[in-house]
C-alpha cells in the first residue's frame, strides 16, 4: 500500500483519477480462488475457446458400422 501511495504522488490529478477507477475495477473483478474438494485450484474458462468438438462428434462411428 506504501509503495502505491509513493507511485501516485506527484501525479498530475487526472492521472490520480484514472489510478483510482483501476483500482475499483480491479476490486470489482477479483475473484479469490477456493480449492475443490480435491485440493486443486481451478478457474473457470481457463480453456475457453482452446477446445473444439468436431461437427460429426455425435455421428456413429464407421467402424461399427457391422454392428448396428
């Protein structure tokens, strides 16, 4: 916090404002992390758009094909 307060001094009043709205929107968006049961520590759309499905994944294989 000390060193914060010595960064901003000094600093022109708009950039003070601007130092203030991040530091809300940082509050606003921190979310601590809770361990699972197991003890891991996950976050939630880590992977987002990373992992991808084909567009056949639900069609039926054709090496059962014999079988059905």
């Amino acid at each position: 916090m000390e060193e914060l307060l010595q960064a901003a001094q000094g600093l022109p009043q708009n950039l003070i404002d601007n130092l203030v709205s991040y530091a809300k929107f940082l509050k606003s968006e921190y979310k601590p992390l809770v361990p699972d049961k197991d003890g891991w520590y996950r976050k939630p759309g880590l992977l987002k758009g990373r992992i991808f499905m084909s567009d056949d994944f639900d069609e039926p294989l054709e090496d059962f094909k014999e079988y059905m």
